[in-house]
C-alpha cells in the first residue's frame, strides 16, 4: 500500500513535470515564431520536441508495465487468499459449505433472471421495429400502386438485390470449390 501511494505521487510528480517541459516547449515555439526563426533555433526547438515526445513515450511505457506488474501481483494474492480461505473452509461444516454453494446457485438463477429480462425487452423492441416497418412497407406498396414510376423504382431496386444476391453466392460458392480442391490436392 504504502508503494503504490510513494508510485502514485512519483507518477503525479512525473506527470507534472511533462507538462511543465510541454508549455516550456510551447513558450519556446511562440517566442521563435514571433522572432526571425533561424535556422539553428528550429531544429533546436524540433530537437526539443523530440526529447519531450521521447520522455512522454517512456513514461508511458513504464507506468503500463508498472499497472500489469501491480495487476499481476493482484490476482497472485487474491488466488493465495482464496487458496488458504478454501483451505481453511475444509474445516467448516458441510451445512456451511451446503449454504454457501446454494447462495452461489441463488446468484447464478438472478443473473439468468437479469439475462432473460433482457431477451424479453429486446425481443418487444424487435417486435415494435417490426410492426413499424410493416407499416412503412404497407405504405409504399400503397404510393407503388398509385405511382407506376415508383412501383419501377422498386423493381429496379429489387433486380439489383437480387442479382446481387446471385453474385455474391457464385463468389461464395467458387471459393468454396477452389477451398475443398486445394484441400483434397495435399
């Protein structure tokens, strides 16, 4: 505990001090671009930037293998603890361990509760969009039969789907053949 706050504050410490170099650099940049920039203070205020997007990279490369050792140290200590508290339940009961197994069980039929309710409203939304696209559906066959450009339209729209269709699956069923040759040639 007490490393991960020293972590913490060297990390806020860091933080700052980047952002400090960063309007630093910023500073340098308007100063240059108000003044005749020459040559040599450009690639001096590049140079700088480079340093700073140097440093910003490696910190975050660091504070990334920091998090996973800290993660992975985690997860080695929750397993211990529960090695030793399933070690240490091998003298309990069995009533106890019955109890404990049935509010496991209790909490696996919630969650599936909580899984279906969910099923449930998607699938009224489903069936919401559904009637809403009937209706759509039945009110532009109605401006088809009134609109002979527009029952064209759709023909048209229909013959490209469809031959699309038919592409698509000579692609599908081409590459499939060629699949189970190469297959059968090994």
């Amino acid at each position: 505990m007490g490393s991960n706050r020293s972590w913490k504050s060297m990390e806020m410490e860091l933080q700052s001090l980047l952002e400090k170099l960063l309007d630093i650099n910023d500073s340098m940049s308007r100063c240059a671009a108000s003044a005749s920039a020459t040559t040599s203070v450009t690639q001096k205020l590049a140079r700088h930037r480079d340093i700073l997007h140097e440093f910003t990279q490696e910190f975050r490369r660091i504070k990334g293998n920091i998090n996973s050792m800290r993660e992975h140290a985690e997860l080695l200590s929750s397993v211990r603890d529960d090695i030793s508290e399933y070690k240490a339940s091998g003298s309990t009961s069995p009533r106890m361990q019955l109890l404990r197994e049935r509010a496991s069980i209790h909490g696996s039929i919630s969650h599936m509760d909580d899984v279906i309710n969910q099923a449930q409203s998607t699938r009224s939304v489903l069936g919401s969009q559904r009637a809403l696209f009937g209706d759509v559906q039945g009110k532009v066959k109605l401006l088809s039969d009134k609109f002979p450009i527009i029952r064209g339209l759709l023909g048209a729209i229909r013959r490209k789907r469809s031959r699309d269709t038919l592409i698509l699956s000579a692609v599908i069923a081409a590459c499939t053949l060629f699949l189970i040759i190469y297959w059968l040639s090994k």
